[in-house]
C-alpha cells in the first residue's frame, strides 16, 4: 500500500514538472512566433516580404 502511494507522488510530481516544461515551451514558441512575422519596420502585419525579380519556388522558409 505505502508503496503505491510512493508510486503515485512520484507521478504527481512528474506530472507537475512536466506541465511546467509545457509551459516554458509554450512562451518560447509564442516568443519565436512574434519574432518571425515581426517585420524589419517592426509592423506585426503578418504578410510575407516580397521580392522583386524572384518567385515563389525561390523562397525557402
């Protein structure tokens, strides 16, 4: 009995961390998010730059 209750805390606290972990990558992704359609006038409009002279098979992202 003691030994699954040992079993179980130790999977509570697992679980936590591992929440946690979720968490923190969750920021990071939303950070790189923001960072990647920022535009280089700092406008958060989303639109992909465009090229003048290439096309779209050219751009690799």
């Amino acid at each position: 009995m003691e030994r699954e209750q040992e079993k179980n805390r130790e999977m509570q606290q697992r679980v936590k961390d591992l929440q946690h972990q979720v968490d923190e990558l969750k920021e990071l992704v939303n950070t790189l998010l923001s960072v990647i359609v920022e535009e280089p006038d700092g406008v958060h409009s989303g639109a992909a730059p465009t090229i003048p002279g290439q096309g779209m098979a050219q751009i690799c992202m």
